[in-house]
C-alpha cells in the first residue's frame, strides 16, 4: 500500500526567527517551541549553533533549548554549520545530562551553488562537504540524527538558475554522510511545481524518495503547490514554519516559508494523513492560533492564508 503519512518539520522557531531584525526574549522562544510541541509538532528545528556575528537573533539557542519543555515524543533539531558548534552542542550535552536530551538533532546545511555557500558559510560547496562530513560522523558516534539542507535547489539570489545535476549530486554526498534525510530547499521561493518536480526527479536518480524533505519558502505565492508537486514525486516531509515566518539572511528578498496552517489545510480531507507527537495528528486549530500568537508577539498580523480567513470565522 503506498505510504500516504505527511511528516511536519516545524521550522519556526529556527527558519521563522532567525531573520528577524528586533530582539526577541528567549521567553518567546521558549514558549513558542513548547506551544507547538504540546499542539502534536513531532518535529522542531528549535534554533542554531552559528556564529552569533553571522545570525545573532540565534544566539540563545543553548538557553533556548536548556529552558524549554522535552517532551518524549519530539524530535528537537539545532542547526551546526561546523566543527565548532558541533563543540558547543556537545558541551551544552555533557553540561545538562537531561533525558530526553535538549537536542536529539543536529541539522547540516550547504548548498547547490558556490555563490550562495560563499554567503552563507564562508566556502565553497566542496570544502563545506568536507568540513561536514566529520560532523555528521561524530554526531552520529554520540546518537544524534543528522539532517541534510541542500539550499538553493531550484534558483541562487547570487548566480541565477541552478543545475539540477548539483542539487543531485550535493543531495548525494549529505545521504553519503549519513543524513537520515535530504530537505530540498528552495530558498529564493521562486519554484513552481513544473520545476520542483523536474528537480526532484533529478534528484530521485541518487538518493531515495523516503529520505528526501521538500522546503519551500513562499516568495511566489507558490509554496503550497509546490508541496503537492513534491507530494506528487513521493515526497513524504514537508518543512513548514507557523505563521508563515521566515526567510535567510542570506537570501534577500525572500519570505517565509510555507506556513504550516496552510498546509494541515490543504491536506485536509485528501489522501493524506498528517502525523502528530503520540499517534495523533497536529491540531490546526492550535496552530492557527500559535501563528497568531507569536505574529503579534512580532508586531504583526499572521501571514498565513488559512490562519486568517479561521481566525475570521
Ligand atoms: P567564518 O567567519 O568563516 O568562521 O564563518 P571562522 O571559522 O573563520 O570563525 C570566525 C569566528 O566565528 C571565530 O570567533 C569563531 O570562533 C566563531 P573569533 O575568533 O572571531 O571570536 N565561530 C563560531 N561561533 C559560534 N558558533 C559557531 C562558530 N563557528 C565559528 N558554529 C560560519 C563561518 C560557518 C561560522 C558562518 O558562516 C556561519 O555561522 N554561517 C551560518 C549562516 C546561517 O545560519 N544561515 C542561516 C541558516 S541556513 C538557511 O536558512 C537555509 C535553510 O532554511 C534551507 C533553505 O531555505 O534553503 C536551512
Ligand atoms: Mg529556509
């Protein structure tokens, strides 16, 4: 029987924030990942061991991640660029001993141009390969799972419209390393679903459809069609940020990603079940509502679509 359960990577509290100019408290944070952990979010990408000069809205990601509730059914994800915040994750480890622990999950990243690892992190795509693979290696020696970002998958800010066979071949060397899964960023937003299905197409040739995760950011207004291109492909996670937040500092001029309201939405009533923390399924409603939450803790209104056509209800 074909496989028709939707995993959920919530990336607001990482992808959501770390773009954000004003400082949020790491009260806000905390209570954030707790609110979308007890709405059934079975998977967090709570924030990011970078260097606080490149990204400072994630500094307090060991705070963040020390004061917040683990529940034993979530997966807790920080991203680690290199060696030295993979040092920082292990000494945070060895300092708190917590079971659950406070991560259970490191997140690498690179990229399928040399442009966009340049201003990301600071190298070029085969040098952040070699740097990562050692990483990978020792987080998995301590029990962690090890996730793999290719960026830029389907256009770069800096060089323009990317080969599909680099996006396969970077996809490749993550799963080589060990990632347990791929996730298929489109960091610009300027897919559509005729080039997302034509890239992971491509990208199916090297790494299976079960370790592949579709990452889209809404630049376009295409984002939910693109989850279902993805979907169409046998791509089973989707990474979603509630309320719509989100964007890279390296990526100017996108927005977030696909809000996660609109898509517990437009899965609703398909074939499609969405898979939630304790055999159940992420509550809408509560999303919705946590959207709203931290929009206005923001300053703002939430921007995803059926976060507020059902707060107007
Ligand atoms: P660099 O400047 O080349 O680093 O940056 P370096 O190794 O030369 O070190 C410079 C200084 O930074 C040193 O400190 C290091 O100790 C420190 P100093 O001696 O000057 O006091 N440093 C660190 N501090 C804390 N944590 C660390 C760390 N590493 C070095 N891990 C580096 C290279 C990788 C550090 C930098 O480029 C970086 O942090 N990049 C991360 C950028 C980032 O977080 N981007 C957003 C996430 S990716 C994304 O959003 C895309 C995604 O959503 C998917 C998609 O949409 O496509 C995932
Ligand atoms: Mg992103």
């Amino acid at each position: 029987a074909a496989n028709n359960v939707v995993n959920i990577v919530e990336v607001g509290p990482r992808d959501g924030l770390q773009n954000e100019k004003g400082v949020i408290p790491v009260d806000v944070k905390v209570e954030l990942i707790n609110r979308l952990a007890r709405a059934g979010a079975q998977n967090i990408e709570t924030g990011s061991f970078v260097s606080p000069k490149w990204v400072p809205q994630m500094g307090g990601t060991a705070e963040v991640i020390t004061r917040m509730e683990r529940l034993p059914d979530v997966h807790y994800a920080v991203l680690v660029p290199n060696q030295k915040g993979l040092d920082n994750l292990f000494t945070l480890l060895d300092q708190t001993q917590l079971s659950p622990p406070v991560s259970d999950e490191i997140s690498i990243f690179t990229a399928a141009t040399d442009a966009f690892t340049r201003a990301n992190l600071n190298t070029t795509i085969t040098e952040s390969l070699q740097r990562l693979e050692p990483v990978a290696r020792a987080a998995l020696d301590r029990g962690l799972r090890v996730r793999g970002y290719v960026s830029v998958a389907i256009a770069c800010p800096y060089s323009g419209p990317v080969d599909f066979k680099r996006v396969r071949e970077v996809a490749k060397a993550l799963a080589d390393m060990g990632c347990y899964e791929v996730s298929l960023g489109d960091t610009v937003g300027q897919g559509t679903p005729a080039t997302v299905a034509e890239m992971i197409e491509e990208v199916k040739k090297s790494v299976p459809v079960e370790k592949l995760a579709g990452h889209f950011h809404d630049t376009y207004g295409t984002a939910v069609a693109n989850v279902f291109a993805a979907l169409a492909q046998g791509i089973r996670t989707i990474d979603s940020s509630v309320g719509g937040l989100g964007g890279c500092p390296y990526s100017p001029g996108a927005t977030g990603n696909v809000a996660t309201e609109d898509v517990l939405y437009a899965l609703k009533d398909s074939q499609y079940k969405i898979a939630g923390s304790n055999n159940k399924t992420i509550s809408l409603d509560d999303t919705v509502n946590i959207g709203w939450w931290i929009s206005e803790k923001l300053g703002r209104e939430s921007v995803s679509r059926a976060g507020r056509a059902l707060r107007a209800r």
